[in-house]
C-alpha cells in the first residue's frame, strides 16, 4: 500500500502529460479538407466537335540544320570537343602523376599505388575521346597508359628512381598536349 501511494503522484502526472499532449495534437493539428469537390448537380452535355485523328511520326526526327551549317562542320565540331575533353583528361593525369611523385617522396606507396589506378583511368577516358575524335594521339595515350601499367608493376618491386619515371612520363604527357595546341 505504501509502494502504491509512493508511485501515484508519478502516474497521475504521466496520464496529465499523455493526455495534455493529445488535446494540443488534436487542437494543432486539424486534418486538412480534402480537396476534392464533388459536383451536386450534374452538368448539361454540351455538344462537342469530336476530333479528327492527326498522323503522328513514328520517329523523331532531327531538327534540320541552320542554312550555313553543314553535317561535316557539325562533325568537326563534335570531334574538336572530344580533343578537348580528351586534353582536359591528360591535365588531370598530369595533376595525378604530380600527386604521385609526392607521395612517393614520402614513402607512401599505398597512395601511390592508387594515384597509378587513377592515372591509368584517366588516361583510358582521355584514349576514349581520343578514339572518337579520330585523333591519331590516341596512340600515344595508348602509351603512357602501358607506361603507367609498368609503373604500377614495378611500384614495390623496383622502387628506385621511380619519381623520375613518373616524372617523364609526366613531361611526355604534357608534350602532347602543347603538340596539339599548335
């Protein structure tokens, strides 16, 4: 009897508490009127023209080319895109091989070896846009990459000298870039 007295106060302020946050739910919180309006009377039929059946094309066409543009000005322009992305690729390679050589200088060779994973992704994208374009520098991408996959093989075996690989490899890379440019 004693434990029941000692723990009525805490139940009667728990049941206050439960209820007092229902009645403020309830007062906050309506439900919102669904929107939907539902007609009372029925509206008259009104007479409609019913419409005629269009022909619609099976394919999507191209939009036709402005007067002065031609599909070989459109091509060329298509493909100085892709060596220019293909440029932007080789930058980052670039980027990538410095980042290397610094790790390397460090002794980190995990980090190397994961900047030689990244180079050689980048270089695959540069060889793709390269391979679009139909630019013959795609050959040369083709190897740095083989480069940079000897690099990778050799990173824990034959160590040495390996910043003045990468950093060749890296003066290579940007000759192509500054080759194209001219």
């Amino acid at each position: 009897m004693r434990f029941l007295r000692a723990a009525l106060p805490f139940a009667l302020t728990a049941l206050v508490a439960v209820a007092l946050s229902f009645a403020i739910q309830a007062a906050w919180l309506q439900p919102a009127q669904p929107a939907i309006l539902v007609p009372t009377n029925l509206p008259a039929a009104r007479a409609t023209a019913v419409p005629t059946p269009r022909a619609i094309p099976t394919a999507p066409t191209a939009p036709p080319l402005s007067q002065n543009i031609t599909r070989q000005d459109l091509a060329d322009v298509r493909a100085e895109a892709d060596r220019k992305q293909a440029q932007i690729y080789l930058l980052l390679a670039i980027v990538q091989m410095d980042d290397a050589v610094g790790q390397l200088r460090t002794n980190e060779f995990a980090s190397v070896d994961q900047s030689l994973v990244a180079i050689d992704n980048t270089l695959q994208l540069a060889y793709a846009r390269y391979e679009r374009a139909g630019d013959s520098a795609r050959d040369a991408v083709a190897q740095r990459r083989m480069e940079v996959g000897k690099l990778h093989d050799d990173l824990y075996l034959y160590p040495e000298g390996m910043d003045q690989r990468l950093s060749t490899l890296r003066q290579l890379t940007l000759a192509l870039i500054t080759e194209q440019q001219q």
